[in-house]
C-alpha cells in the first residue's frame, strides 16, 4: 500500500506523540512532496526525520523543473494556495 502525507502536521502529530518508529514501522510506502518535507524546520525533528528517509521509509519526491512551474500556476480553491499543499495535488 502507498500513502501519501499531504500536509507535514501530520507527521509532526506523529513526532509529538512519539510514535514516528511505529508508524514507519507499517508495511505502507510513505511519499512527501520535496516541498512539504522542506516544511521541517525544527533541528530535532529534521535529524529524526531524516534518519526515516536515508532508510527509505520516508520517500521524498523532487518535482523537475516544469512540474514546479505547473504546481506554481495551477489554480486552485482559495484553502489550497501554498505550493507544498498544491504539490500534493
């Protein structure tokens, strides 16, 4: 199964209640846009979440160049207006 975490609140949830090794633990492919995953700013969090993604339980996605110009200019309903949440899109 593939799931895909559209907005990083969701994972901080996971990291503030301690149970990030549990959930990327399940038998689930985990995909983040590299624009929600930017959105990690917090030292702690960003060492713990990259120790996820260098053993590819957190699979973070680039966009080319093109895909980034379209995410920019696609219009979208007035709560989707940030680009990581348009990236999800």
């Amino acid at each position: 199964m593939k799931l895909v975490i559209t907005d990083v609140s969701v994972l901080f949830d996971l990291f503030h209640i301690k149970v990030l090794s549990e959930f990327f633990a399940l038998d689930i492919e985990i995909y983040i846009t590299v624009f929600v995953y930017d959105e990690i700013v917090n030292q702690e969090q960003i060492k713990e979440f990259e120790e996820f993604r260098q053993t590819g339980k957190l699979i973070v996605l680039d966009l080319s160049q093109e895909e980034e110009e379209q995410v920019i200019n696609f219009k979208t309903k007035r709560n989707l207006k940030s680009i990581p949440d348009k990236t999800m899109l």
